[in-house]
C-alpha cells in the first residue's frame, strides 16, 4: 500500500462521495422496481418502498411516483443525493480519478437540469443514471485501490451498501460478507493506531452494525 | 454625398481593424488549413468537455455564491518559436532583476539608497512590509511563481510588458484545461504541427517548492473551496504532488508547521504554496479577523522553519508605480538592457512628467496604483474635459496614487465565437517559475475582451481565455 498523506476534510468527503454514489445507485435500482410494480401489480409498492427509508412518499400515478421519488421534498431525493456527491468530488477532485469527476458533474446535471426544465421523468433517465454511475464506479476503479483515496471511497460505498441491505432485509451471510470487507479496511486505514476489534462479531444486532461501522470511522478520521 | 462619407468613413473602419489583426503567418496558415476541415460540431463538443470538467470561476455577487464557466474560445494564440524565445529571454531578465530588487530593498536597500529608485516611492507602496526588512528568505528566492503581463504592439509589432505579478498570480491551470481538452478533441493538430508540450508546469512548480524547502512535505495552501480559484488551487495541488491544505489543517508549533493528517498525525511542512494574500496569511501577525490564516506561520517563516511562495513583502513589486523603475533596476543589478520594453509610463509624482499628463490628458490611459482586475482604469479619450479636470484635481493632490502611460494599440486575436469568426483585443499572461534556474513556460494564459474595441480582457470585466501555442515549421 503506498503511503499517502490525506487531510481529515478530504478523507470525510471521499468516504461521503462513495456513499452518495452508492445511494444513488441503490435507490435508482429500488425506484425502478417500484415502478414497474406500481405500473399495474402493486400501486403502493413505492409508499413500501420509501417505509424502509422512514418517509412518507404521497403519489398519483407511476409517472408521478418517479418524479416524486426523484425531486420530492424528503431527504432520499435523488437530487440533493447526486449534488452532495457533485460537492464531495469538488473538494477533493485531487485524489480522485478525472473521468471520474466528469462523470459525476454530469451526472448531477441530469437531475438538476430536470428540475430547472420541468421536464417528464422516465424510465430511460433512471437508465442513463444507472449507466453514469456504472462509470463512475468504473473510473474509480482503474487505480485498482493503490492508495488510501481510494480506500475511503470504496469504504463509503461498502457502508452505504450494507446500510441498504439492513434496511431491506437481505441476506444476512452476504452482510457479514460486506461487513468483513468494512472491516478490512478499517485496518489499513487505522495505520498504527490501536487495533480494531472485528465488527460483526462485537454488534449483537443488525442496526448495531452501522452504529459500530460509523464509530469506527469517526476514530479513523481525526478533525 | 451623406452615403458616400459613410461608406468611406465604412471602409476605413474595416481598413483600420484589418491593421489591429495581429498578423497571419505560415504557421496560422497550418492552423486554418487543419481548423478549416474540422467537423464544426465538434466546437459543441469542446465545450461540453470543459463544462464537464467544470473549469469553473467561483464569485460573489449580491452576496450570493455563483460557480460560472469562463468564456473560452478554440482559436488558439500562434506564437512563433523564434519570437517566444525573445520572449523567454526578456522575462527571464526581468524576474531576475525583480527578485534581486526584493532581496536588496528588504535587505541592503542599496538601490534606495543610490537613489536609483526614490524612497518615498517605497515606502508608500501598498505591498511594502516594513516589518520584514531584515529577513531574507530560503534560498534568497523572493519571485518563485510570475505572471507577467505582456500585449503585442500593432504599431511597431513588438511585445510590451504592462504588469508583473509577483504576488499570488492565478490562471496558469486554464491553459492546462483547454490544451488537455483540444488534444482530446482535436488531436489532428498535435499529430501534424510541432506544438511546444505544455505538461510541465506542475513540475516547475515542485521544481521551486523543493529547491526552497527547509525540511519536510510540500503543500498547497489555499483559503477554500468557496475561493475563485478553487479549482486552480486543486489542479495545480494534484499535478505537483503536493498537499492541498485549508488553512486550519496546518498547525504551527514550537515555530514549525504542521500538516494535519487525517489520523491525528502530524507531519513536517518544507514548503507552503501560499494562495492567500499577505494580509490574511497569518491572524496573529496580519488581520486578525482573518479567517483563512494560519496563526503563528509568519514566525515559523521569519525562523527559516519553511518557505512561502510567493515571499511575504513581493507586493512592492507589484505597485504600479514601481513598475515603471523596473528597466532602470535590469541596468542596475544586471547592467543590461532591457529585453522586453515597458509601455511608456508617466508618474504624475515627478513634475515633469506631470505636465506632460495633465497636456495629454486625452491620448493616456490613467491607472490607479492601488486598483487591481481592470479596474481603475480610465482611458484618456474615452472622458469628458469636465471628468479630465476632475482627475487633475485628484492627481494634484495625490501624485503618487496614479501612473499614466501611452495607449497601446495592441493587437486583436480572431475568435470563433457565436458561430462565427470575431476580432477580440487580447492579451497574454507569461508564467515565469524561479528555482535554482529560472523557466519561463512554453505557453500561457491567452486573455481576450468580452467585445470588440474593447481593451478590458480581465476574467472580472468578463473576458475570456484560449490556448496559447509556441509553434515552429
């Protein structure tokens, strides 16, 4: 691993980008299956949808459904997601991949021209979305994770995707799985700090995961 | 016999633009025979490629906080390889003098004291720091990063200087921008034409911060991500390997600075390329209420524990009306001529050249010292006789506040802005770097007026930039 000198700021903000991205991603793949499920199967698929993020999503139709799921007035607004990575990628544009940092301003300029230009959501947005962070994450990756940037990216996204499948109740083998990766990380990136005792064996339930995942990090990250 | 004066008066207009053109040459030639096979969608592209790598400039208007491009155009400056080189010789005398300048006016003063340049003239300029007489930085380097400002004479087709920017002089990362962007998109050009690179910049950069560094990492301090130079500050932090750092992730402690690691470490700063302005650098010496200093680095600096690029002090330098000493210092400390002229400059402070002013009024462009970006500047013809007695009066009872000097009909480069072939005054910003050597950059920042006549290219007046290439047969 080469050794490599990253601020506190710069750090949080890695972290946060890959776990906006992951956001992104996860939510995108849930809204399109609600929505298909809404078309004509289940109308309050996406109402279910959006119990599992604590929020009370209100609308008309399956069209209605993504613009609100995507634009609406709550915080898993697909929106403010993309802008809050738009903004984590500014700060440290330094120690992330260039086509990457493309990729990510237009990516937030996908949801922010459609609520400057009021313009039909559709499925072929949440697609080209899908296929913009595919590249992203494609891009990240080139570097095959040489440095400790990439590290705390590739750790927010892990989080972000163990939060998610504690949140809907997936598998719990591949938790772990996700969680030992977590873990891993934390290792390298700890340095020579005092050693971490692995996560999954210390939570004695799911939500205490992530609450050991983010206490981990806070001692990681020193502001 | 109304028509036929308008249409003379017409065609002398368009005879007189013609003359402003800077001249085509073989190597322009190149240009437009490649320029002119190019699918023009592809100018649609170019742009979309800078939108998305956002080479943005960050301001504050109305109190709010607004991230714009900056208006490019894809016509790029043609330079010849044989002009640049005079070019390059010219500024390489011109920094050295200035740096020499600095050192002795901080140090022996020998050049006020021989009267060379008058002391009052010092002491009032708004970057002298007295406080600092006495101090002599790492490796006597003073000027380690220049802009120097030059424009192209249309009337004797020599190149003038009309600024030098020892400070903290920003843009050098918009050429880096747009060439990686024309090589991407345009890569006929490179593959055909003998285009000076450009890559190295950065390493000019680490060159200069290495060569003063007194024992530790190298760093990029700028104030923010909000600054308007946010983007530069973590381009040119990436390219040459050094740290970019806000200002509280640095600690001074027992007269050392300290880069803050994200665990809690903290690791030995050697050198800090500073994008902060002198008096915001350090609250505890400067400003107090600045927000964007690091407390207690002017004494880490002053014990020789880590070096500033620029130098604290290079202000004077800047001062407008220092500048019109500068060829008189390339004699003093080289005993040399200068290279590369200055405009003709006039200082209201000394009588005669006074006289000359307040006679000829209306043929100058008067500035003032203390103004920077295009503003405070007033254009002679462009004022009524009551503004020009108003700015007598001014002058009179502040001589040294204002220089004035001869309007240079500088040259006009072709643009292809809205889809069409337009001619914009423009200008062009050298980037010199002082190391062991001094290396002037084989490019620069091309700066072109928002609209035509006008001589105003600063990004703040709404100006644009394009690529700038040193060329050769």
């Amino acid at each position: 691993m080469t050794e490599q000198l990253v601020t506190a700021n710069v750090a949080t903000n890695l972290y946060w980008l890959g776990r906006n991205l992951e956001r992104a991603k996860q939510t995108l793949y849930n809204i399109s299956k609600a929505y298909d499920l809404i078309i004509d199967v289940d109308k309050d698929a996406g109402v279910k949808l959006y119990k599992n993020f604590d929020i009370e999503l209100k609308y008309k139709n399956a069209v209605d459904f993504l613009r609100q799921a995507i634009l609406g007035e709550h915080s898993a607004n697909i929106q403010e997601i993309t802008e809050n990575a738009r903004e984590s990628a500014i700060i440290c544009r330094h120690r992330i991949d260039s086509e990457a940092f493309g990729e990510i301003i237009e990516l937030r300029a996908l949801f922010s021209n459609l609520a400057k230009n009021d313009v039909e959501i559709d499925y072929k947005l949440i697609d080209h979305a899908h296929s913009l962070i595919s590249e992203i994450w494609g891009a990240l990756g080139k570097r095959e994770h040489n440095n400790k940037s990439d590290l705390f990216i590739r750790m927010g996204k892990l989080v972000e995707e163990a939060d998610f499948r504690l949140r809907f109740k997936k598998d719990k083998a591949i938790t772990i799985t996700v969680m030992e990766e977590i873990d891993a990380i934390v290792q390298v990136l700890s340095d020579d700090n005092e050693a971490t005792e692995q996560t999954q064996s210390q939570a004695s339930d799911e939500p205490d995961l992530i609450t050991l995942v983010n206490t981990k990090i806070h001692q990681i990250i020193v502001e | 016999m109304g028509d036929i004066i308008g249409d003379y008066r017409q065609l002398y207009i368009t005879y007189w633009r013609c003359q402003l053109l800077e001249k085509n040459t073989e190597l322009h030639e190149k240009f437009w025979e490649i320029f002119n096979k190019q699918d023009r969608h592809k100018v649609d592209e170019f742009k979309a490629y800078m939108d998305k790598f956002a080479v943005n400039f960050n301001l504050y208007k109305d109190g709010n906080f607004i991230e714009q491009s900056l208006p490019f155009d894809v016509v790029p400056r043609i330079i010849s390889k044989e002009e640049f080189a005079k070019i390059d010789k010219g500024l390489q005398q011109r920094v050295k003098a200035l740096n020499l300048f600095l050192e002795d006016l901080y140090t022996d003063a020998k050049i006020v004291k021989e009267g060379i340049v008058p002391e009052t003239f010092v002491k009032e300029a708004g970057g002298y720091l007295k406080e600092f007489v006495g101090f002599s930085p790492s490796q006597k380097i003073r000027a380690h990063i220049n802009g120097i400002d030059l424009v192209k004479n249309s009337v004797d087709d020599e190149w003038v200087i009309l600024e030098d920017n020892l400070r903290v002089p920003s843009g050098a990362s918009y050429p880096l921008s747009i060439r990686d962007t024309y090589r991407k998109i345009y890569p006929d050009f490179f593959e055909s034409l003998k285009i000076e690179p450009i890559k190295d910049y950065p390493s000019f950069i680490s060159e200069s911060m290495n060569y003063v560094n007194t024992g530790g990492i190298n760093v990029v301090l700028t104030p923010g991500r909000f600054n308007s130079a946010y983007y530069e500050h973590s381009y040119l932090a990436e390219k040459s390997g050094a740290q970019l750092v806000r200002p509280h992730e640095l600690k001074v402690v027992d007269k050392k600075v300290y880069f803050k690691n994200y665990n809690g470490k903290l690791i030995r700063v050697g050198s800090i390329y500073r994008r902060t302005d002198d008096e915001f650098l350090d609250p505890k010496f400067f400003n107090p209420e600045s927000l964007i200093g690091v407390p207690g680095l002017v004494e880490a600096y002053l014990a020789g524990n880590v070096a500033l690029m620029n130098a604290i002090g290079n202000g004077v330098a800047d001062d407008k009306g220092i500048y019109y000493f500068v060829p008189k210092m390339i004699k003093y400390y080289l005993g040399e001529e200068p290279i590369l002229k200055n405009a003709p400059t006039y200082l209201p402070y000394f009588e005669e050249d006074r006289k000359y002013i307040f006679d000829n009024m209306d043929k100058l462009v008067i500035k003032d010292v203390a103004e920077a970006g295009g503003y405070g500047v007033l254009f002679g013809h462009e004022m009524t006789e009551l503004q020009m007695k108003d700015l007598k009066t001014i002058i009179k009872a502040n001589p040294r506040r204002f220089i004035a000097q001869e309007l240079i009909e500088f040259y006009d480069e072709k643009c292809y802005l809205k889809k069409e072939l337009q001619n914009r005054k423009a200008d062009f910003r050298a980037y010199v770097v002082m190391a062991e050597d001094i290396k002037v950059w084989q490019c620069g920042l091309t700066r072109y007026a928002l609209e035509e006549g006008n001589y105003l290219v600063n990004s703040s007046q709404g100006g644009g930039f394009k690529d700038t290439w040193v060329m050769e047969l």
